[in-house]
C-alpha cells in the first residue's frame, strides 16, 4: 500500500506513522528523517539542503522531493510506503503524482487525522521535557510528573520548549491551514482521502485507522 498520511501538529502523525507502518509492513517515510539521513550521509541534496538550513532559509521543494523521490525508489519501498510529512503543501503533491505516475504506481488512500485545535494546543503546550535527558517526556494533563517541574527519571529539571508555547502552537496551526491542509482538498478531488478523528488512547486511533485504511 502507498499511504500519505497528514494532518496538523500535535495530531499524533509520527507515533500513528510507527504503528500503521508496521502493521501494514510497509516503510515509514518522514521528512525529519530524510534530511537527517542525506544530511549524516552527506549526499549532494544533504549538502544543498544544509547550506540552505545554515542561512537559516527555508529548503527549496526541489531539494525535498528529490529526497522523497530517491526514498521511494529504494528496495524496501518496491510494494509501499506511509509518507509522513510530505508532500508538505500542493505543489509537492502534484510532485508526488508524476514520480508515481513515473513507476506506473499510484497512492492508495490519504489518511487525515483530524484533531480540534484547542486540543492540538493543549497537547503541545502542556508537554513538558527534562532537561537531561530529552526522551524523558512528561505532559501537565495526560502525563503529569509525580513533582511539578521534576523528572521522575531522574530528578532533572522538566521545562517547556520555546516551540511548544501556546503562541508558537498557534503560528504552527496557521502555516498548516495555509500551506498543508490545502492537499487535503487537492486528494479529495481524487476520491483519495479518508479522514478519522485523532481523538483518544494511541491504539484506538491505530485501529480506527487500519479499519479505515481496509476500506
């Protein structure tokens, strides 16, 4: 199955992303990790990605959908993939459709995890991490530490990140509806788009998902 998956921060896509691509067993394919692996491996697009990230400008689509093209022509993705994070707006979705078009292949559903936006906020802004170990990750509502502002880890220092303010939350939400969800609208027009509630424990969305994606 070829799967793009979307929806706004804070909507859970990452840790969804994890669980379909195994049950599916199908590669997960994110933007972070694309960049990260072109830019460790040091590949002509990591170079030109960086040299763009270090002038603290914006990566051109060119040089991501490059990366996404060269992912999913690898072995692993012959039978599928889950995209997570691209395409990113429409003009990488139109993109995507000519690389697809390219294989003689074509997407078999988008998955649009729908979240209300105070809830985006509330769970990005209560999320709270310890300063000595950033995997140590503790929410004020769903995840509360056993002391406010302590690490039960390790007694480090639990503190919010200048992007999980409310105010940046917020600016996040705006660049999505702007420049995101328009691909929503652009699959729509393609009967491709399947849309489930992002609302509850991590395993019922999952399950809500597979039952979508069945379909």
């Amino acid at each position: 199955m070829r799967i793009v998956l979307v929806g706004p921060p804070g909507a859970g896509k990452g840790t969804q992303a994890a669980y379909l691509a195994k049950n599916l067993d199908i590669p997960h394919i994110s933007t972070g990790d694309l960049f990260r692996a072109n830019i460790s491996q040091g590949t002509e697009l990591g170079v030109e990605a960086q040299s763009y990230m270090k002038a603290g400008q914006l990566v051109p689509d060119s040089v991501t959908i490059g990366m996404a093209k060269d992912r999913m022509e690898q072995p692993d993705a012959v039978n599928g993939f889950l995209l997570d994070g691209f395409p990113r707006n429409v003009a990488q979705a139109e993109a995507l459709d000519e690389i697809l078009k390219e294989g003689h292949v074509q997407l078999d559903a988008v998955l649009d995890l729908e979240v209300p936006e105070d809830e985006v906020v509330k769970r990005i802004a209560g999320r709270r991490i310890c300063r000595n170990d950033s995997s140590h990750v503790f929410h004020v509502t769903y995840n509360a530490p056993a002391a406010e502002g302590v690490c039960d880890v390790c007694g480090g220092e639990l503190y919010q990140r200048d992007d999980d303010t409310e105010e940046t939350v917020r600016r996040r939400l705006e660049v999505y509806h702007s420049e995101t969800e328009p691909i929503i609208d652009y699959y729509r027009a393609q009967s491709l788009v399947v849309t489930i509630s992002a609302l509850g424990k991590v395993d019922e969305v999952t399950a809500k998902a597979m039952a979508a994606i069945k379909k």
